[in-house]
C-alpha cells in the first residue's frame, strides 16, 4: 500500500473498525479477479463486505451499521426489505424461479410498465440494463436501416462494445473492443446544441439513433439542460432516427413515469432496470410498436422484414416479475418518489452548510434523489452554497483524485455512512430524519478528518 494510504490515520482506523471485511477481501482477491464483481465496488483498501440490509440500513460483517446510499446501485427507491415486495418475491420463489415459459406476472408487469412509462407502447424484458441497451440499439439500427449510433461523452449505458468508449481520452478503444465496432459510434461533447446540430447536418442520413441519460451522465453528476433534450427531439425527429432515453437509473425514481414523464419529451425507445424489478435483476425496452415489432415473429412474417433474434434464460423470470409488480404499484399508489427526491434536496442543502462553514471549498449537488461531491480538483473559489455544475467543464466534474474519494469514503465509513465511490449516493423513500441527522454529523465528522489530516 502506498503512503497515500499507509500512513492515514484515516486509513488505519478504517482498517481497525473492519477486521472481517479485509480478511474477506484477502480471500477474494485469491478466488476473483480483484477480489470484487462490479468495478464500482474497488476500493482502497478494502471495501466492506455486508451481512443484511433493511430500509434505508445496513450492517457488515464486523457488526457495524451504516446509513446506505449506496442503494443498490440505484435499484432501491423503496429501500432495502421493503415488506410488499419481500413478500411478493418470496410467494413467487415457492412456486419456481424458470419455467421455460411465458408466465401470467410477465403480463402484469408488461402492463404496469406501459400504463406508467409515456412512451411504452410495447414492452420486451431483459436481465439487466446493459442487455436492454443492447437490444435497444439493435433495435434501433434493424428498424432504420441505418448504422451509426450518437452519444453523448461521459453518459454510461452498460458495458456492451457499441457503448464501451467514450469514457477514456479522445479517440481511444477500450482494451477487448474492436475498432470497427467503436467506428459506428460519433461521441459529442455533453449538452452542445450546435455539435448535435452540426452532426446531424453531416450524418443526419447515417444516423440509426441517439442514446442519452437523460438527467445527465451518472445521474448527473454531468448535468443536462431541458433545452439539450428538446433539440434531441427535435433533431432525431426531423432526420428520421430514434431517440433513445436511457432511464435504467431515472426510470420510476425521479417520478413514476421516469424523467420522460418530468420534462414531457417522448422518447421513442426506453432502457430500464434497477427499481424495475424492485431490487432483483431485470430489465427492459420498452418504446414504439412500429419498432418492438421487429421482435415480433408474426409482425415479421406479415410485413416482410427480418426478425431480430432475442434470447435470455431469465428474461422475466417470475421472481423479479413479482417483485416488479410489487414495487412499481407502491410507486403508482404512493409518494415513494417524491419521498425520496425532498430528502436528497435537504441532504444537498445541508451538506453544503457544513461545508461553508467549515470554509471547505467542495460542493454538493444534483437533483431527484441524488447527491453528488464535487472535490474542486482544479481548486477553484466557491461558494458551495451557490455551486453551478453547469459552469464547470464535464471532464472537471468527473475528475477526482483517487486517493482523497477513498479516504472519504472511509471516514464516512468509521462514522457510519456509506456512499457511493463517484462519490456521491442516492437516496429512497426509507430515508428518514433519523438518517439525514446521522449523515449530516458524520459528514461533519468526515471534513474534519480530512482537514486534521492534510494540516498534519
């Protein structure tokens, strides 16, 4: 380990709160590659390893307890163990996980998901959000005839090649990628009206689709203005391509009807997942008829085109179907969004006093139910109170220093919280007062830390 972290009191009173969760981390890393399964889960110098969850906690191995904001990556609006949905899930489990055939819980989440999702006319279910960005541009490209994929820098739609790069330095492939695959892909600048313009002036004829976060990379963490999806609109309608909202993350979180429903934009297709299935793995496409018939064999047959093939063990296994339906009908019929969405502008509010007056100059921002820090890598004069994202560059927003997230993560840690490592976090409708309490002292505590620490 180097100095960054050897020498931290942070770091070693880190390692001494979580004795089981580094021992399970050494075992890991003997059995899996880097000893994790999801590449956000990397940390220095373990991660913690939890035992159980419930609402808006949980506790790890070695019996401590943390305010979670993790949130299951996003999937858990209602918080952990919501009873409904345990239930649901449970009751379904008994009668069996994969029946190699098609299920009356299929029907009802389809339904569900149409009668709250302004663009799903058709439903198609998947088993995760990267597999229903996938489809979803297939889709798009059978139905238009046409190759070339849009997207935005910095926006995330899984880990499949054709959304692979961008994330790196211009220009560059990821390792395992082909060329020609990242070829079909014309990356533009985040929230740029004139390149969006510009590309489809030179392309606009080769263009099968454009796919975007719509509330911005990472859930904004690089936010985007209404006015950018307005002219999206407009463009893709005009040149005859889809437009695809990426609302894996957003869908039944910001609202129920996902951040289409907030800034009345109708996206031809959607990708969805995460609070989906209420916590379980699932996902969807879900968009035009005229478009999901290009799944539809009989469609096919009738008007003469090809057929895409699409397969998956468990998509809409009936588990997460019922899960699924539970969930989104506590979505329907109650303010869990809502909810969720006023905590996280309290929390934003809050920390950013504790960061004024401590005369730290982060800021924490965002919007709906989440929370992002920024760490002001290129230390500019702020006031976190009066924080504009949309003033600072994409590239500064995402850049923070690798070392500093994970102390912070872990002072956090020793006081309770868990955050997620971009950093930032997302809040449910478990959140209480109890919580934003717990976290606003332990984010007190943390700055202090890290203060004590770089004064040292």
């Amino acid at each position: 380990m180097n100095d960054a972290y050897s020498n931290s009191p942070i770091c070693a009173l880190y390692r001494e709160r979580t004795p089981g969760s580094a021992r399970l981390a050494r075992e890991a890393r003997e059995v899996m590659p880097g000893g994790i399964t999801h590449d956000s889960r990397y940390m220095r110098p373990h991660g913690v390893f939890v035992e159980r969850a419930r609402g808006s906690r949980k506790w790890d191995v070695d019996g401590n307890e943390y305010v979670d904001y993790f949130g299951g990556h996003g999937a858990l609006l209602l918080g952990h163990g919501r009873p409904e949905v345990v239930e649901a899930a449970g009751a379904a489990l008994a009668l069996g996980t994969q029946f190699g055939a098609s299920h009356a819980l299929e029907v009802r989440w389809a339904r569900l998901v149409r009668d709250l999702v302004p663009s799903a006319e058709r439903v198609r279910f998947t088993a995760s959000g990267t597999e229903a960005t996938h489809l979803a541009l297939r889709l798009a490209r059978a139905w238009s005839g046409r190759r070339l994929l849009v997207r935005l820098r910095s926006h995330f739609h899984g880990w499949h090649d054709h959304v692979a790069s961008g994330g790196g330095p211009a220009g560059s492939v990821p390792a395992g990628v082909l060329p020609e695959i990242a070829a079909g892909t014309l990356l533009l600048p985040p929230g740029d009206v004139g390149a969006l313009r510009d590309a489809f002036t030179a392309h606009g004829r080769d263009i099968a689709a454009v796919i975007v976060e719509p509330t911005g990379a990472s859930f904004g963490r690089v936010p985007l203005r209404p006015d950018f999806l307005r002219a999206l609109r407009e463009e893709t309608s005009r040149a005859g391509a889809a437009l695809i909202f990426d609302e894996v993350i957003t869908g039944f979180r910001v609202a129920p009807g996902g951040a289409q429903s907030v800034y009345g934009i109708t996206p031809d297709l959607t990708t969805l997942a995460k609070v989906l299935a209420g916590g379980l793995p699932g996902g969807a496409v879900a968009g035009r008829a005229d478009i999901l018939e290009r799944l539809d064999a009989d469609a096919a047959e009738s008007a003469g085109f090809e057929k895409i093939q699409h397969y998956g063990t468990f998509n809409a296994n009936p588990v997460s179907a019922a899960a699924g339906i539970a969930a989104l009908e506590i979505i329907r019929a109650e303010p869990a969004c809502e909810r969720a969405n006023a905590f996280a502008a309290e929390l934003r509010a809050r920390l950013n006093a504790e960061l004024a007056a401590a005369g730290v100059p982060w800021a924490v921002y965002g919007a709906f139910s989440g929370f992002q820090i920024f760490l002001n890598p290129n230390r500019r004069a702020l006031d976190p109170r009066a924080f504009d994202p949309h003033a600072v560059a994409p590239d500064e927003l995402k850049t923070n220093p690798p070392a500093l997230v994970d102390k912070l993560r872990m002072a956090l840690l020793a006081n309770g919280v868990d955050i997620g490592g971009w950093p930032g976090g997302l809040t449910s409708a478990a959140h209480a007062d109890d919580d934003l309490d717990h976290t606003v002292a332990a984010f007190r505590r943390a700055v202090g830390m890290l203060k004590a620490e770089a004064e040292a």
